[in-house]
C-alpha cells in the first residue's frame, strides 16, 4: 500500500505530513507505520509524522495527530505545527491567520512571510505550568514543567557532556509516567540561551519549538531571563516573547518534497 506524504522541516525538526482521508484503506497499525515511514534508512526519515485532517467545525483551518518516530503519541510539537500551518497556507486552507486543532488544544499562528515553499510564522504556544521549580534530577538542576506537552529542563554551565545519554535516561525515568521531553540549557545573558533537545519519542532533534518554549519559560520562571528570548538552537535561533502569561515563538517552517512511501505491511 502506498502513503502519500509530504515532507516539511521547521529548523531541520522534520515531519511528514499525510492527508488523513488518504491513508490506504487496509491501514490499522499507526504506530507501525509511523516507525517505518520516518525511519530515516528504509523510510522516508523524519523525526514524526503528522496526520492532517480538513476542519470540520469551523473553529479551525485543520487539525493535527502526531506521532513520532518510535510509534509513540505526542499531544504537540511547536515546529510541527508550523509545518503544518504551511501545508494549509500553501494549499490556500489557510490565510495569514492560521487556526491548528493540536492534542494540546487549538492552536493560532500568524504568517510573518512566505517566499516559495519557505514560510515564518508566530505561533501562539499558550501558558507554561510550572510544576517543579528547583528540581533535582539525576544529580542535575532542572524544572519540572508543561508547556502542552511534558518537558524537563536541565540547566548546565556548558554541553561537554553525554547530555544525549542523560536525555535518554531521564526522559523514562519514573517520575514521568508518560515519558518526558528533555532540553539541556546554558544561560548566555539576559535575552539568549543556548539548548540541546532529545525529544521524547525521537531522540536528539536539531530544535524543538516545544522544548524551546519549555527552555525559555524555565529560565524566565527562574527570574534568568527577560522577554524576549532567542533560543540558541543547532538549526538556528528561534525567538520567543510573551503577551501577559502567553508565550510566542516564531520560527520557520519549510516545505521541501512530496511523494509516496511503499509500505509492505
């Protein structure tokens, strides 16, 4: 059976995005074939894939299912969500002002540009819940929060450490019953930080809009940081500000082939 997709990045965080009426008919397993179609050396490759649906309630441009690479659910990624919100600009379900359903809740993104395939956009990523403000995990300092989806922020004076290691430990670590997404922060002054992601469902990711925001409202709840922020990421910044308890990212999203994954099972 054939899946037709296409394939977007939002500072090299990668999806595929498929039409959910075009799923083949004989299709049941999801979480198998998210794991076959983003596996990145007999797949398509990407860090998640996105199921898109038409709205249907007149409250949203579309809505959005995502899972990632190792088959497991995740409730949002901010990057995502832009990619997604260009898939629905670029085929003119969507004007400037872009309404995303999300397992978070409903989404609102603004498109800043576009040239071509290329888009910016500020998305709207809602209030931070802080839930533990001076945590100790594995020995390290962090903050315990959920910006939509869980995120453990660790603070660190530099990377010259297995912080992909840590990630892959903390995120299934007890306390967290339905795993965690872990960034890695390193304070450069008052408006900048520099983080590493592992995400979880997908291991290390080039950015995480998600984990961006998870980063920024950690040290910005820790008194570190002032609005706005730019986020330091090894795709690139991404910029963040708030609106009373609001946070807002922008960022870019890209859309940059489409075709169809052979899928034998």
């Amino acid at each position: 059976m054939n899946i037709p997709f296409v394939k977007a990045h939002g500072a090299r965080n990668d999806f595929l995005l498929t039409w959910r009426h075009q799923l083949p008919a004989g299709l049941t397993d999801i979480a198998a074939a998210s794991v076959a179609i983003c596996d990145r050396h007999t797949g398509a490759g990407a860090d998640g894939w996105m199921l898109v649906s038409k709205s249907t309630d007149g409250k949203a441009n579309g809505a959005i299912e995502l899972w990632n690479s190792d088959g497991s659910r995740s409730e949002i990624s901010g990057n995502g969500t832009r990619c997604a919100a260009a898939l629905l600009v670029s085929q003119n379900l969507a004007g400037n002002d872009v309404h995303i359903a999300t397992g978070a809740g409903l989404k609102y993104l603004r498109l800043l540009e576009s040239k071509g395939n290329e888009f910016l956009f500020e998305m709207n990523m809602g209030r931070a819940a802080i839930e533990e403000l001076h945590a100790t995990v594995e020995g390290r300092d962090a903050v315990i929060l959920n910006v939509g989806n869980p995120q453990c922020a660790i603070f660190s004076d530099n990377f010259d450490f297995p912080w992909q290691q840590v990630g892959a430990v903390v995120e299934r670590l007890p306390r967290f019953p339905n795993r965690t997404n872990v960034s890695f922060i390193r304070v450069v002054d008052r408006h900048t930080l520099d983080v590493r992601f592992f995400e979880r469902g997908a291991g290390e990711t080039m950015s995480s809009g998600t984990g961006s925001t998870g980063a920024a409202a950690a040290a910005f709840a820790r008194g570190l940081v002032e609005s706005p922020v730019t986020v330091l990421t090894p795709a690139g910044p991404l910029q963040l500000r708030w609106e009373a308890d609001d946070i807002l990212l922008a960022g870019p999203a890209e859309l940059v082939v489409s075709g169809e994954f052979f899928y034998g099972a």
